[in-house]
C-alpha cells in the first residue's frame, strides 16, 4: 500500500486563511477595547487621586483650591505687552503637597509668575503623570516651552450667561488677597468656597473633568462670516455680562443650539492649542489652560461668544468665562467626571443639558435626581 499524504489543496488552504482572518477580525476589536478599558482605568485611577488632593487641601485650609492661586502679583491684564506681566499658577500647583509632590511644590517660587520669569522654569519643565490621560493621542505639550501639560480641568461651573464661577474652582474677588481688575469677571460666586458651599450637594456637583489636549478638541472660532453671524445672533455685539448675575437660560441654550449646528467645515481657531496645554498656568480672565464649564454637553463643540467680554477676535477674548468650554475624551461615548465628594462617573455625551449645566453649579439650587445621568 502507498504510504503518501495527501496535502492541502488550495481552495483549502484559502478556506484555512480565511478563517485566520475572521478570527482576528474578531480578535482585534476585543484587544483594543481591552486595552482602551485599561486606559480608561488609569484615568479614573488618576481623578480619584486628584481628589483624594482636593479634600487634603479642603481638611487643611478649610476651602477648596483657587482657580488661579498667586494673588500677591496681580497683572496688569489690561496691558498689550505680555512681558509687562506674567501668568498665575493654576490650581494644580496648589494640590501638590497633597498628592505627594511637595517638593515640586517647594520649587514654585510664588513672587514671580511662571511664563515670563526664569525663577520657576523647573515646575514648567515637569509633566506629571497625575495629570495625563492615556486615552488621548495627543503625546506632547502644545505651547512652547512648556511641556507640563494636562488632561484635567477645572469645573468653574454652569453656563456663564446664567451666572459665572458658579462651580467649586474659582477665581478670588476683589479686596486683600484678591486679585483686583481682572476685567470685571468677579461676582458674589467669586472668592473662598468651603464644602458648606457647595449647597447643591457634593455628589452632584462637578470638581474636575477629562479634557483633550490642544487640537484634538474641536473650537469654533471667528475664522468664517457665518460661524461667527451666528454667535452674534445669540448674543448680540453687547455680549452677556456674565456678573451681573442675569439668569439667562434661553440664551445658553442658544449657544448650545447654534453650536451645535455648525458645519465641521467650519470649525476652527486658535483656542485649541491652550488646552490642555500646562497644568502649572491659568489665566483669571481666560479659561484656556486648565478649565472647562458646563454648558455643551461632552464632546461637544467649543464654542464662543461675542461681545466686549466673549470678543472671539482676539486670544484673551477666547476662553474666558462668557465662551463654553467643553470636556472632551477618547473614551468611547462620553467623559469620565470627579466630583465634590471624591466619587468619579462616566458622563455620557447624550446627558440632557439642563442636567449637566446643573452638574456643573454648586448653588443654584437645581434638583437633579440619580438616575438622570
């Protein structure tokens, strides 16, 4: 008898490579979804432990952080020349002893401002791992010669035509200590908030949120007549004035509506490389570095107002209290959120916005009940 194998024919061999091909057809997704679970992991992991800092700060000076924190050397923020003032640190500078960083914190020099001045180019120069998300596929800085960038930001509240720095990190008012100007942007919110101020209850009151870096989160910026016509449709060239305290939930709604509504062909400006882009800066007038607000829901659109205190035709007009600046992630359908009392929830991107705009307020006094979001 012949002793001969019989091989593989090639329609076989096609069949056999091709159920290779489903199965890691199949295979793949499982992988990426498992490693982005992972990722999704570590940033949680990273909120909590940021707020783990929070409430060792609140137990030891009996207030949450400032948004902004070197008050003993306000800029004159009035001035064109840059070099003629110099930036604030930003709230993350002031939770370092408490997220065991103090001797990082122990090299901030707080008699100068960190951009201009070489006497704190050490803290400028350090990225912390605390404050990236691998999630987001941007692996570098995006302003020049900082490369401390981050993907958390500070909830300075709800929209700010409703009422501004309604949120648990805010800036500080006017008198000693304060910083004083600031083009008008401080209100009765402004100044020391204790856990007792948060009377809409910490486990609904957003703390800090995701962010992505620099030109991964879309902005609709001045570049295009009918982007910018339809801003001026929602505010008009007087702009909301934000403390004044005038309750306006019509015209944030508008925003979020014509927001919404623009074209991806015309979304753009330069507001997108600040986010994010150094966790060791803020501006007390501009929410660009290291802050968002609630007013579009995640993922949305970053979007401005116009106006003398929403002006989208200039950077300092760009992010500041009167334009919504979105949380925004990689992670599938929606952000993950920190809350005031330490507990972090993925967010998903079709919450209803009057629920994340009450997310994002510590008193206004809305009734948001558990299963709204």
């Amino acid at each position: 008898m012949s002793s001969r194998h019989r091989g593989f024919t090639l329609i076989e061999l096609l069949v056999v490579i091709a159920i290779i091909a489903v199965l890691i057809a199949l295979l793949l997704p499982a992988v990426q979804s498992a490693r982005e679970a992972a990722r999704r992991s570590q940033c949680i992991n990273n909120l909590k432990q940021l707020g783990l800092g929070v409430h060792n700060y609140v137990s030891a000076n009996n207030c949450f952080p400032p948004y902004v924190t070197n008050f003993n050397i306000p800029p004159n923020l009035a001035s064109p020349n840059v070099n003629s003032w110099d930036w604030l640190f930003g709230w993350a500078v002031a939770l370092l002893p408490y997220v065991e960083q103090t001797p990082l914190y122990n090299a901030a020099n707080y008699s100068f401002g960190f951009a201009v001045q070489p006497q704190n180019t050490t803290i400028q120069a350090i990225n912390l791992a605390l404050l990236n998300c691998p999630s987001d596929n941007q692996e570098t800085g995006t302003y020049p010669g900082a490369p401390s960038w981050t993907n958390y930001a500070a909830n300075v509240g709800g929209p700010g035509c409703i009422t501004a720095w309604n949120g648990p990190l805010v800036v500080m008012n006017n008198g000693p200590g304060g910083l004083s100007g600031c083009y008008g942007y401080v209100n009765n919110n402004s100044g020391k908030v204790t856990m007792a101020g948060v009377s809409d209850g910490t486990s609904n009151t957003g703390l800090i949120g995701e962010r992505l870096i620099g030109f991964s989160t879309p902005f609709s910026g001045g570049i295009t007549a009918s982007s910018a016509l339809a801003r001026r449709t929602i505010f008009g060239v007087t702009s909301v004035v934000p403390v004044n305290d005038a309750y306006s939930p019509t015209q944030a709604l508008a925003l979020v509506q014509a927001c919404n509504a623009i074209p991806g062909s015309q979304q753009a400006g330069d507001i997108n490389w600040w986010n994010g882009s150094m966790w060791t800066g803020g501006f007390a007038n501009a929410l660009r570095f290291n802050a968002i607000n609630h007013w579009v829901q995640p993922n949305g659109l970053t979007c401005g107002a116009t106006g003398p205190q929403g002006d989208t035709t200039n950077s300092l007009g760009q992010g500041n209290i009167t334009n919504a600046l979105t949380v925004s992630s990689n992670h599938p359908g929606g952000v993950n959120h920190l809350f005031c009392d330490g507990h972090v929830q993925f967010i998903k991107n079709s919450i209803n916005v009057q629920t994340w705009w009450g997310l994002g307020s510590r008193n206004l006094g809305e009734v948001i009940s558990s299963d709204s979001y």
